[in-house]
C-alpha cells in the first residue's frame, strides 16, 4: 500500500458539497444523490460511510424537512423530505410520507444501511412503494478512502502524528470497513488518554 506523504482533504465539519470527499467508491451516489434531479431517492451503504453527511448536503440543497418527532407536520407542509436512517421509523408513516411526496410531486430522500430487497419488510405496500425508487450505493471503502478517514478522525481527536509508518501500520492491520477503521481509532483514543501517551506503534500493537 502506497501512503501518500501529505495530507490536503478540507475536513470542515460544515455539510456541503466542497467538504464531501468524493472518490470511486461513491462517486455514483453523490452524483445520484447531488448532481440529479430526481424525485424519489433511496441512498444505502455500510454504516459510518457518509449516508448522513450525503443526505444533509440534499437537506440544504432542496430545503427539506427531515423526519424526527415531526410525522403531522410533514404531512401539513408540501416540503420536500429526508428520512435519514430508515430502520428506526415506523413503517406505516413512512409509507404515508412516500405517498404524500408522491401526490403532491415533493423530493424524498430515503436513507438505510440495508438494501431494499434485504430489508424484512413488516408493512408489504411500504415495500411496493421503495422499489420504485431510484437507488444509490456507497461502497465499501477503498485504499484511497480508508486513508482519507483514517486522516480525517485522527485530527478530529487531535492526534500528533510524529510518523507516515502510523498510517500505513493501522491500515494493514484494520479491518477495512467504515466501521472497523472508527472503532480502531475510537479505542486509540481512549487507549491514549488513559496511559497519558501520543500515538506511536507501540502504543498501536496495545490493540491492533
């Protein structure tokens, strides 16, 4: 694995389009999702890859109203709309805000870490309506990706790092995933934290 020697990703914590990082892996549904004028939108991927970011980047851009305690209000205001993390939301409304969006010609944008076809659907005619969606993946994350996280959580959490052997050790040794390469810099940090220490391989080997 080649690691590059410096480092120029804009990491603001702002949701816009400029601070998204765009590579291979999800180029197709930041174009999809962004770039396309498209009305029913259905955004899946693993968790932690940037479906919220993504999603709050079309919150903005379409000036939405996202799903939260809010159903009726929803339904009383002809918005365009954001169901971020699908799962966690009570199927029958969600099929009442999709034929809401649907008769009054609102954008939808619906996000999960399942695909549709995956998904164990208790409210069949919910599963109807999101197979007529447009669908967009982000994919898992490749070497490009993973190093841009990996940079982007370490200054995060403030992290100095002394070395580029810091970055190529961790990536050879996580488990490549959204998830996995979070969790490992998760517990580098409270590693660090309680032994008082900076970053080093050493400090690294404690838990990789």
């Amino acid at each position: 694995m080649n690691i590059q020697k410096s480092f120029t990703y804009n990491f603001n914590d702002n949701f816009s389009d400029i601070n998204f990082f765009v590579n291979e892996t999800n180029l197709y549904a930041f174009n999809g999702v962004i770039n396309n004028n498209i009305q029913l939108l259905f955004l899946y991927g693993p968790k932690k890859s940037g479906k919220t970011f993504l999603s709050n980047i079309w919150l903005k851009k379409n000036n939405a109203i996202e799903l939260k305690k809010n159903f009726q209000t929803i339904l009383n205001n002809k918005k365009n709309v954001l169901i971020d993390d699908f799962l966690i939301f009570d199927e029958e409304k969600i099929f009442h805000i999709v034929n809401n969006c649907i008769l009054n010609k609102l954008k939808l944008l619906i996000t999960s870490n399942i695909k549709i076809n995956d998904i164990d659907f208790k409210f069949e005619d919910l599963s109807s309506r999101l197979k007529t969606f447009s669908n967009f993946e982000i994919n898992q994350p490749n070497d490009e990706m993973l190093l841009t996280i990996l940079t982007k959580l370490l200054i995060d959490r403030q992290f100095i790092i002394n070395s580029n052997e810091i970055f190529e050790y961790i990536l050879r040794r996580v488990e490549r995933s959204y998830k996995g390469i979070n969790e490992v810099v998760t517990k580098l940090d409270i590693l660090s934290l309680e032994k008082k220490r900076q970053l080093t391989i050493p400090l690294i080997k404690e838990i990789l």
